[in-house]
C-alpha cells in the first residue's frame, strides 16, 4: 500500500512540474513577443526617410525594365557604349559643326551600301546575307502613343491657361521665375550643348544616388527643410502682403 502510495505521489509531482514548466515557459514566449512589439516601432522609428518621400527602391521608380537598368549601369558595357555614341554625335555637331540632315543622310548612304555590298558579296564568300528585321507599327501602339500625346498636351494647355488668367499669382511667379531661369542658361549654351547636358545628367545621377543614396538622402532631407525655412521667412515678409495672396489665404 505504501509503494502504491508512493508512486501516485510521484505521479502528482511530475505532473505538477511540467504544468510548471508549461507556464514558465508561456510567459517567456510572451514577455519576448512583447519585447519584439517594443522593438518594431522602435526600428521604424529609425528607419531612413528617402528623398521626396520615395517608398520603393530607384529601380521600381524608374520603371524596372531594361531602360532602367541602362540608366542605373547595370550592364556598364551596353551603358558605356551608349555614352559613348551619344558623346561622339555630340562632339560631331558642336566640335566639328557638322550639320544634323548632313549627318543624318551620310549615315543613310554609309549604312545602305554595307548592306548592298554585304548582300550581293554573301553568296562569293560563302556567307549568309543580311536579315533584316520586320519593323511594323500597329495601329494599337500609334492609337496608345496619340493618346499620351493628347493628354500632356491638353493639360500643358490647361496649365498656360490657369496661369495666364490672373487668378493664381504665386503660380504665375513660380513660371516666370522658371521660364526666367532657363532663359538664362539657355543663352550661355546652345540647344545641342544643353540637350547633352540634361541627357548626360538624367543618365548618370540616377546610377551615382543609388550608390551613394544613405549620404544623399541625409543632405538632400537637410536642403529641403532649409528651403521651407526659407519659404516661410518669404511667405511671411514678402507674399503675405501681397493683396491678391493675404486675400486667398484668408478664404
């Protein structure tokens, strides 16, 4: 009886200390999901803010297809070769002054006679001739690319037309202070000099951000809270005695 006794007591025991260690063990998962709780709005907290409040990464910004792999270097050699033709036409015009229909018509008159002479000699020389690919626009494409056409024309029209009718002024300074800018840069280069230029700065500032974005980001979020600073020490001296803008301001 003793013996039995005995091993329903031990019984009792192990049962009580693994209902223990069941317990035990439950609020050490629940304190340490309480503590990861803690520490996720922790780390969103420090988490880096993108310039102009980019959500997804550059490659998804710019497209994600292949020009934006070309715009990001990621094939340098295709990249490089692109710059590199664009560079030569370039120095063409502006260096040499060569003309843009002289250009145009010797390239025509190079390309069509290697191709007449590669397809006549093809079969001396044991060689294939040349296949050209069947350039076809379908009437879909032109329908979708009239379509775009139409819409950023209309709204560049919308946008004249709410400029020039005098019932937004800080718009209509914002336009002359650009169209005022880019007259300016526009008589230290020609057209050709400022087209290169804006092709070689939208073709390699996106490649240099992405790779020095963390220190881009830091500068550019400093620059920007700068010049709303200096927007409202504007706003408050110069445009909020303005008539036109106190009075909308206060509607």
């Amino acid at each position: 009886m003793m013996s039995e006794s005995e091993e329903h007591g031990s019984l009792l025991e192990k049962i009580n200390d693994k209902i223990h260690d069941y317990k035990k063990g439950s609020s050490s998962s629940s304190s340490s999901d309480s503590d990861d709780d803690k520490k996720k709005p922790h780390k969103s907290k420090n988490k880096k803010k993108k310039l102009f409040g980019r959500m997804h990464p550059l490659h998804h910004v710019l497209g994600g297809g292949k020009a934006a792999d070309l715009v990001l270097w990621r094939d340098k050699h295709t990249s490089g070769s692109i710059l590199a033709g664009v560079t030569v036409v370039w120095l063409l015009f502006e260096g040499i002054g060569y003309h843009l229909l002289t250009f145009l018509c010797h390239s025509l008159i190079i390309f069509l006679t290697v191709c007449f002479v590669w397809s006549n000699a093809a079969s001396f020389i044991n060689r294939s001739p040349p296949q050209f690919p069947d350039v076809i626009l379908s009437e879909i494409q032109c329908l979708r690319i009239a379509h775009v056409l139409r819409k950023e024309i209309n709204e560049a029209f919308l946008t004249l037309q709410s400029v020039a009718s005098g019932k937004d002024l800080k718009t209509y300074l914002k336009s002359i202070g650009v169209l005022w800018f880019i007259s300016i840069i526009g008589s230290c280069f020609s057209f050709l000099t400022l087209s290169y230029t804006i092709f070689l700065m939208a073709y390699t500032l996106p490649m240099l951000y992405e790779k020095y974005e963390d220190e881009v980001d830091v500068v550019g979020e400093k620059a920007l809270i700068e010049i709303k600073k200096q927007y409202a020490v504007l706003d408050e001296k110069v445009l909020s005695k303005i008539p036109m803008l106190s009075d909308k301001k206060q509607h």
